[in-house]
C-alpha cells in the first residue's frame, strides 16, 4: 500500500472519532458541604438541570467543566455528570477547587 493510500485509509477510519469544538462553556463550582454554582451564581440541583436543559442544542454543543472541592464524594459527582448526560451537556473535570 502506499504511503498516501495509507494516510487516506487512516483518516478516514479517524473521521467517526472527531468531535466538533463545544459552542458554549460553563463552569459548574462544587463545594466540599455540597453547594453548587455556575460560573459564579449558586443555584439547586435542579436549577442546574433546568439551566443545562435551557441551553440544549446540538448533542455535546455545551460543555460543563466540573472544579470540584476534593472532599467532595463520589457519588455526588456522578449524579452531577448523570444531569449533564439527561441534557446532552459534555463533561470535563478542572483541578481540585473553586472555578477562576
């Protein structure tokens, strides 16, 4: 095969994995007593779910970048990526702490 067949038939098979670049980004704060804000306004579990929701467009259009306190549990962060899944949102995780 040739070096540029080749480089064709790489491509291609890399084509399915590419994912555009998200339209918006939001900073979702986490608190070690479980407190919530996003970029800077705290709100309920379910004010992010109806503000994720709110934003919805194309699949993965948004994406939710997590600064979680190290305290926090598992299990709340899982519920956190499950909202964000229910709304088409990506998820990124950010070094330990509060949202710059």
């Amino acid at each position: 095969m040739s070096r540029r067949l080749a480089l064709v038939v790489a491509l291609a098979g890399l084509a399915g994995c590419y994912s555009p670049p998200p339209e918006t980004k939001l900073a979702l704060t986490v608190m070690a007593d479980g407190q919530l804000s996003l970029d800077g306004r705290p709100l309920s579990l379910d004010e992010l779910r109806q503000a994720l929701a709110a934003r919805a467009g194309p699949r993965y259009s948004t994406l939710l970048v997590i600064h979680a306190a190290p305290a926090v549990a598992m299990p709340a962060i899982q519920q956190l990526v499950g909202v964000a899944k229910q709304t088409g949102t990506a998820v990124a995780f950010a070094a330990a702490g509060p949202a710059p």
